[in-house]
C-alpha cells in the first residue's frame, strides 16, 4: 500500500532560488519532481519546513532514493526568464555506503524550452559518485537561443531504460548557472 495518494512528488518551480548577479538558479532537494518521490517506500525526502520563511530554511538534508528501478529527479528554471548564452547545469550527490544497482549509466539531459534539443551526458554513479558530496557532471553545458519561445530551462537525472533496482543516492542539490549580466 503506497503511503500516498499521488506517488510522485511535484516541486514548485516558483520557490526555485534565484541570484539575479550570478545568472544563478539553486535547487535544493524539495525543488525537483521526482518520480515515486511521495512514497517513503522508495524515497525519503527532507521534511518541508513551512513555519520558516524561505530564505533561511534549513535545506541541508538530502533527498534519499531507497530503491527504484525508474529512477527520474527533473527540475526546471523558475518565473525569471532566461537570456541567451551558455548555461552549466551540475547536479550535487552522494552515495550512501550500502548503495546498490548503479552499474547501468545514469544520463544528465537538458533542454532550452519546451521544444529545445536534448542533450545528454552519460554518467557512472558506480565509480564518479563517492559518500562524499560531489557536483556532476563538471562539464555540462547546454546552449540557449536568442529565438526560443519558451524561457525555460529544463533538466534531469535519468536512469529509466535498465529495469534493474537501485538505492542509496543521495540528491543534495542542483545549479543553473547562465551568463553573466551585462550592467
């Protein structure tokens, strides 16, 4: 019996941190959609905090994956609206000691709007991810247009294609980092 109603759990894109002197979007782990992500059977994500404004949240816990074998953490730039130029997208993980399955790629894909072009990395959670905190990938880039319709960017962790089981990654957080504004 799920421990939900709605298994997956649906981030608000509008609470999404947004550092206007950076080009920066910081997501932290309430922040993303993830798959079977409200039910304690697959996930654990940290409690939301609602009596504390925003700002000074204590965001320090990670989101926990106990076992999945569609393993999907998507999230999305906010209401502020994205300028053209080259933008880097680093995901912040960990492993925990006992984790298991990651012998099959997991892929970072983004795109720019709704009918942007895919790209991808693929990336080995078995050898590049440790039980210590580590942004990946380092160099993931995608290219936003000046013509996009839609100024959006959107991203995601994905392994959906193996069926194998997995657990014991850890979701700390995740950057946009576009560039910098002109003054």
């Amino acid at each position: 019996m799920s421990s939900s109603s709605k298994p997956h759990y649906d981030a608000d894109p509008a609470k999404v941190r947004y550092d206007k002197e950076k080009n920066r979007w910081t997501f932290k782990p309430r922040d993303f959609n993830i798959i079977w992500g409200n039910d304690k059977r697959y996930w654990n994500l940290p409690e939301p905090q609602p009596d504390q404004p925003q700002s000074s949240r204590d965001d320090t816990l990670p989101a926990e994956l106990v076992q999945v074998c569609w393993f999907e953490v998507t999230g999305r730039t906010g209401v502020v609206c994205i300028t053209p130029g080259k933008y880097k997208i680093k995901f912040e993980v960990s492993k925990k000691q006992d984790a298991f399955g990651w012998n099959s790629p997991v892929y970072m894909i983004a795109k720019s709007g709704k009918k942007g072009r895919y790209s991808w990395k693929k990336i080995d959670v078995s050898t590049e991810v440790t039980t210590e905190k580590k942004e990946l990938p380092q160099d993931f880039e995608i290219e936003v247009k000046a013509d996009t319709d839609d100024n959006t960017i959107y991203f995601g962790l994905y392994e959906v294609w193996s069926g194998k089981w997995k657990g014991g990654l850890k979701i700390h957080g995740a950057t946009v980092e576009g560039p910098q504004p002109q003054p």
